[in-house]
C-alpha cells in the first residue's frame, strides 16, 4: 500500500483559543514495501503525522491517501476501520496497553474486535508471538508477570495479529536496553523484508534510521524539510547542523556512515566530544 501526503497541515483544537498548528504543508510519499524513517527533535510534529497514517488524525488541510483510501480535509472520510486494520501503529511504550487475563486474550483482542473469529484470532496469536520471538508457554502467562523486554514483545505480537500491511513504529525501542533496542530493531527488520511489510519508524536514533531505513525524511516545527536516501541525508552535513540533528561519536557507526557516503563526515554534524 502505497502512502502520499499532500500539502498535509493539521492544527489541535481547531476554532478555539488554544488552536495551533502542528503540521505545516508536509509532503510525503512512502511506496509499498519500503522503510521509510522519520527523524527530528522533540516538537517536531512526528507523533502527530504518524497519527494521518492510519486516519487517527484527520489533516486540518491537504490530502492523505493510504492505498486506494482518501482522506481529505473538510470532506467526510468513509468507515475508517479497514484501514485501521490495515496499518498497525505501536505506539510508545505498547505494553502499557496489555490489559488482559492473559497474553493469549490480549493479542487475540483485536483481531476479535474487528469481527476475526476466534478460532482464526488464536492461530494469529500463535503466529504472532512466534513472530517476536517468545514461546508459545507465554500465551498462557499473565502478562504482567513478564519482563519489560517481553511485554513489549506481547505488544508487538498484537500488533501483528491484525496482519498489517504497514507498521508505524514510534520509538519503539524507547526505555530498552541497549541489547533489547537492538533484538527490537532486527526484530523488525525480518519482518519488513520476509512479510514485505511496509515499515514507518519515528526515531531519535540516526544510527538507527542510518542503519535500517530505505529512505529518512526529517521535520523541523511541522514542516518536512528534507527526504532522501541515507547516502544523501548524511552527505548533507550543512543540513544536519541547521537542524542540529548530530551524529554521535560512536565509531563504529561513524565509519559506517563514511563508508556509505564515501567521505569523512563533517565534524559539524557530530555530537560535541564529551
Ligand atoms: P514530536 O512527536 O516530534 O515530539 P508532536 O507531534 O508530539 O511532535 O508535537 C508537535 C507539536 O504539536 C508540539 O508543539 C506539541 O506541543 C503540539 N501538540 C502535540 N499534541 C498536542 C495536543 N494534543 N494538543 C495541542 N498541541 C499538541
């Protein structure tokens, strides 16, 4: 499923005193089976446009459109739930979500919410949590006697369970250590090349987005200022000062980043020495 935004803007509490605008005319197109990553600071404006992916949020002005379904301000969108279904987003922080008896009911929760039969419920909740990583003993748990580490899993296996075409990720990695961060990551990375799923990750991590992403845009006080190829974002040293998006001081990383760009990296772009 292809996504494309157009001139999207969207202000939070429209026609009162507290109107503001947290998206300014951003353009975005995300072609089917690619992982796309969207990077900038706090403010940034990128909770609020993961939320037009799936129709959470409706555009105040401007166009999204997410496989053959429009949405377009002013105009009434029609039954939202498909795409819902459609395009899964794991929020921060899923796991405090997880609400059920036991891991089973809560990944079974919404694919039955959305009329999937049980039967078919638990063979994707089976599925899912293979999918994570986690055995199937854990279906049966409580799943708050679980690690942090696994409920996040339990989560994400929810997630799954509704056979998304596209997955949203917003931090997912945030309150991880740095192993888990890393077992997450690849985690989703499997899945995006063996389900071709269409992968959306709202990071802080530009090792991360450098690592994974097809493609990275970033955005700068609601306003997507930039998109290309990781090659092209961390050429672009001169950009990355203006939107004080550093690189850290990891070496490993950094040689990784001069090997794909073919040059040292600028020393304005890195994070000041300690
Ligand atoms: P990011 O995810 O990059 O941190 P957000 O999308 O959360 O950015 O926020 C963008 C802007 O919108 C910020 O100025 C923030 O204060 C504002 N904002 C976010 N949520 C709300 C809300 N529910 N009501 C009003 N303003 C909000």
């Amino acid at each position: 499923m292809d996504i494309k935004l157009q001139k999207v803007s969207y202000a939070y509490s429209v026609g009162t005193p507290f109107e503001k605008f947290a998206l300014f005319d951003v353009d975005m197109e995300i072609p089917s089976n690619t992982y796309h990553a969207i990077i900038g600071h706090t403010g940034s404006g990128k909770s609020t446009l993961l939320q037009h992916f799936n129709g959470l949020l409706k555009p105040t002005k401007g166009i999204v459109q997410v496989g053959n379904r429009t949405i377009e301000a002013g105009k009434k969108a029609k039954d939202l739930k498909p795409l819902r279904q459609k395009v899964g987003i794991v929020f921060q922080f899923p796991e405090h979500q997880l609400f059920e008896e036991t891991v089973l009911k809560d990944i079974m929760f919404g694919p039955m919410n959305f009329g999937v039969p049980e039967e078919e419920a638990e063979k994707r909740a089976r599925k899912g949590i293979r999918q994570v990583g986690l055995p199937e003993e854990v279906l049966a748990k409580s799943p708050f006697d679980l690690s942090g580490g696994q409920m996040r899993r339990v989560a994400i296996a929810g997630v799954l369970a509704m056979n998304p075409e596209v997955i949203v990720l917003d931090e997912p990695t945030a309150g991880l250590d740095p192993r888990g961060q890393k077992e997450i990551m690849e985690l989703f990375y499997r899945l995006h090349k063996e389900r071709g799923l269409t992968t959306i990750l709202v990071t802080h991590s530009m090792e991360d987005a450098a690592k994974y992403a097809d493609r990275i845009s970033i955005m700068h006080e609601g306003r997507c200022v930039l998109t290309g190829t990781p090659r092209e974002i961390f050429s672009d040293s001169e950009t990355l000062k203006k939107y004080r998006l550093e690189v850290p001081r990891i070496v490993k990383f950094q040689k990784k980043i001069e090997e794909m760009i073919g040059k040292p990296l600028s020393k304005i772009c890195l994070t000041e020495e300690e």
